[in-house]
C-alpha cells in the first residue's frame, strides 16, 4: 500500500504507537480485533527532509549500553 500510494504522489506514515482501545471505538473496531499498526495516506505538506540532516556522530557503545547492571 505504500508503494502504490508513493506512485500515486501521495505520502505515507507508519504508526505503531497508539492508544488502540481509542482506536477500536473511533472505528467501531470488534473486540475480537487488534490494531497493531496504523498507515496514515495522504497529500505531503512539503518535500520531505533529506536524511542528511541528522548527525552522524555517535556515543561509543559502552556509553549508552548497559549489560546486566547500570
């Protein structure tokens, strides 16, 4: 779906962090069901940004990982 809507012109968005008991009722969802995910469609309010953008500079590993203690 994303694919096709990227040929369409059209922007995507992948959500998996909501609240999906908000989900079920918005949507009239059964209980039997679980939303997991959520792709959001739609027109793109500008270009998107280049990945460029982030710093490549990175904490060593033994700075930010912590093995069986802090």
């Amino acid at each position: 779906m994303m694919l096709q809507a990227t040929q369409l012109g059209l922007g995507t968005v992948w959500i998996c962090y909501f609240e999906p008991e908000v989900i079920k009722e918005e949507f009239n969802i059964p209980e039997n069901i679980e939303p997991v995910n959520i792709l959001a469609i739609g027109y793109a309010a500008g270009e998107a940004a280049s990945p460029d953008r982030h710093d490549t500079d990175r904490k060593p590993l033994e700075e930010t990982v912590y093995y069986e203690s802090f």
